[in-house]
C-alpha cells in the first residue's frame, strides 16, 4: 500500500504538472499558428517528457513552501519558452508576446475558477458538493478553464491572428512580459492575505485582477496592430526605393541608348557630307548593336528577362558578365519569385562591382541542376570584410533601416522552397550558394 508520503509527492507532481499543462495550452491559443520546425512531433515529445521527469524530480523536493514553488515555477516558465522556441521557427520576441498572452489567459481563468468555487462554498447546500478533491470540483475546474480558454479564443485570439505576421518590437514583448512578472505575484498574495478574513473582499480582488488581465489582453491586440501598421509601412518605404532605384538603373540604360543615337547622328551627318564613315566607329556601333539587340536564352522566360536586363546593367558599368544557366530546370519556381530571387542577388553584385577600378569587375552567374536539386551560384570580386548575422551580411550603409531587404528576400524565397542558403568571401570573392530541392512532379514535366 502506497505511503502517504508517495501520495503527497503523487499530487505534488501533479500540481507542477497541471500548471505546466495550463501555461501550455493557454500559449498555444497564440503560438500554434506559427511554423513548425522539422520533425516538430519528435521534438515535442522529448520536450514534454523530459518536463514530465523534472516535475517528478520537483515533487521529490518539495516540502510546501511557496518559495519553492515559485523558483519552480519560474524553472518551468523558462524550460516553456526554451521549448517552444525548439518546436517553432519564431522569434525569441514573438513567442515572448504569445507567452505572455498565454500567462494572461491563463490567470484571469484561474481567477474565474477561484471565484465560482468560493462562491459555491459559501452556500451551505452546495458546499459539501466543492470541497477541494470531490468530482464537483474537479469538473468546475475544468470546465471553467474550458469556457475561458474557448472564450479568449474565440474573441481575443482571433483578432490576434487577423493583425499577426509582423514582427513585434523587444520593448513591447519585454514591457508586456514585466508586468506579468511584477503584478502577478503581488495580486496573487494579496489574495491570499485577503481570503484568510474577508471572502467578498477576496471575490471583489479576483474580479478586479480578470478585468485588468482582459484590458492588458487588448492592449496585446493594440500592440500587434501597431506592429502590423509599422511592417507596412516599412515595407512601403522599401518598395519605394527599389522604385527609385529601378527608375535609375532604367534610365543609365536608356542614357547609354541615346548616346549612341546621338553618335550614330553624327556619323550619318559626316557620311553624307564626305561619304566616308570611320570603320573603328562602325566597329563599335556593331558592338553595341549585338549587346542591345541579344537576349539571354535560358529556357526560363522570367530568368531571360532578369538576366537580359542586369547583363545591359553591367554593360553600362563596365562589369564583366559571365552566365551558364539551364534555366527550364526552375520551371517549378513562381515568376516573381525567380525574378526577386536573381534580381536582388545580381542588384547586390553590381552596386558593388560599380566601385571597383574597372579592371577588377566582374559577376559570374551559374544555374544547373545536381541530382535531385538545383544549384545556384553567383560570384564577384570582393575586397574587405563583410560582417554576417544570422548567416546574412549586414548592410554597410549609413541607412540601415531602409537597406538589407534584398538578403532577407532572398532568404525568404529560399526556405519557402525548403532549400539552403550560404555566403560566403574568401580569395577575394564573395559567393552565394543556394541549393534547392526539385520537386518530382517538376522533373516529370521537365
């Protein structure tokens, strides 16, 4: 027969337990829209076992003190977010705000549970029904977490993830997650001292404390939204520099165009009043005649367009192009994202490449399949040191706010195709390498 000691650790453990459970499933109304990370149920699994062992390991110690339980409980809270930081491809950030969101839910539903069961003892019928332990209690318990969970889910949480997919600011998420930290423990023990000598007092509290944890709820929604608003506009700042940029690199095209008309005038002018042409002028004038007039054939009519285009672009500069591309084995990819892709990865060379001595420019560009992937590279020269954060190089100019979306963009088209990205600079080059897995029905086709 089991002791009453293994009974207190048995209930102990489940008391640990249960609050882990409720935390979890309280953050997972916010975060379980965020993307998975490969072999996410694996990971999952591990996790949970892993804090079901330490919550047996914490009833082992723990001798009733509220002291210990709270390190315990702050142990678990950070053992949460460092868990579903390893299931979920979010940022540290993010997943703070959902935590916190989740914090919430969770306490004003604890608080709404403590208040119908104080309620219920005070009636004299109904108390013998919710004495801590008997079925009543055990079903209110969770049947009020039921209906404040689907509650916040069907009301906060979905206006959450309306306004969601930005990324939401360090100051927000910490500024959100502090008052959690700091308040929650003072109304939690004010509680407690309130109970021992006045229950409607105590009740009037718990009321208090749900109404500010919805009104701190909305302030979350207000805050996504005001992150939504920022994304959007700096994502219109962006598009309007690249505008600009690509009315620049449009109209340096369009100004090597008429000095050649303007040249050609002349000559047509000199040819008419001596009959003579200069063969060395003709010469030229054919070169240009072949550059502009030839296109790029890839077998991809988007990568044609894009290369036809930087290919006059490095003319223009003077830059060495070189480019062996089988473009019809990236049938599978989306026009725009072909066209961001190699865009963003020949713009970044070539705005370089333009401040180097002409001797030194040069782009190569190769695109061809391997095996049951498809291999890109790109290369130019490069001097210097380039500093890297998160696997990408951090822009170099003064505005860095407007600058350093093209190597996002391009990670962004990458793993949306499930491939992988490096960079690298070594001997003076600096190289992009990117693998992308073909689809089978994309070979077939093919």
């Amino acid at each position: 027969m089991a002791s009453n000691g293994m009974i207190a650790a048995l209930l102990a453990h489940f008391k640990f337990f249960d609050i882990f459970v409720a935390f979890l499933a309280a953050t997972l109304l916010f975060a379980g829209h965020c993307q998975r990370r490969p072999r996410f149920w694996l990971r999952a699994a591990l996790w949970l076992v892993g804090i079901r062992f330490l919550c047996l390991v914490f009833a082992a110690t723990y001798g009733g003190s509220i002291a210990i339980e709270a390190i315990y409980s702050g142990v678990l809270i950070c053992l949460m977010l460092l868990g579903l930081m390893c299931c979920y491809r979010e940022s540290f950030w993010n997943m703070l705000f959902y935590f916190g969101s989740g914090f919430m839910t969770w306490y004003i539903t604890d608080r709404l549970f403590l208040v119908m069961a104080s309620v219920c003892r005070q009636n004299n019928t109904l108390q013998p029904l919710f004495v801590e332990g008997t079925i009543s209690h055990i079903l209110m318990y969770f049947g009020s977490f039921l209906i404040g969970y689907s509650s916040i889910f069907f009301t906060v949480e979905r206006r959450m993830r309306r306004f969601s997919g930005g990324e939401i600011p360090m100051q927000n998420s910490l500024l959100m997650f502090a008052l959690v930290c700091i308040l929650t423990p003072i109304f939690y023990f004010e509680s407690q001292v309130i109970a021992n000598y006045d229950l409607f007092f105590y009740n009037l509290l718990n009321m208090g404390e749900i109404v500010f944890y919805l009104f701190m709820l909305m302030m979350q929604v207000l805050t996504l939204i005001a992150a939504r608003d920022r994304s959007e506009l700096l994502a219109m700042q962006t598009i309007w520099a690249e505008e600009k940029r690509q009315y620049r690199l449009t109209k340096e095209n369009i100004d090597a165009i008429n000095i050649k008309c303007h040249d050609l005038k002349h000559q047509i002018r000199h040819l008419r009043e001596t009959g003579q042409v200069d063969p060395a002028y003709l010469e030229s004038l054919e070169q240009s005649v072949n550059l502009y007039n030839s296109a790029v054939r890839t077998g991809n009519e988007t990568l044609d367009v894009v290369l036809t285009d930087k290919r006059l672009h490095c003319a223009t500069h003077n830059i060495q192009f070189t480019c062996i591309a089988e473009g019809e084995k990236m049938n599978f990819m989306e026009a725009m994202d072909i066209f961001s892709l190699f865009g963003n990865m020949l713009d970044n060379a070539i705005e370089y490449e333009a401040e180097l001595p002409p001797d030194k420019r040069f782009i190569h560009l190769s695109v061809r399949p391997a095996s049951q992937m498809l291999v890109i590279h790109v290369e130019n020269h490069f001097e210097g040191k380039v500093q890297l954060r998160d696997g990408l190089p951090l822009t170099t100019k003064g505005d860095k706010a407007g600058h350093g979306y093209g190597m996002r963009s391009i990670r962004r088209i990458v793993d949306k195709y499930g491939g992988n990205l490096e960079i690298s600079t070594e001997d003076q080059l600096f190289q992009v390498d990117i693998v992308l897995p073909v689809p089978a029905k994309a070979k077939e086709g093919a």
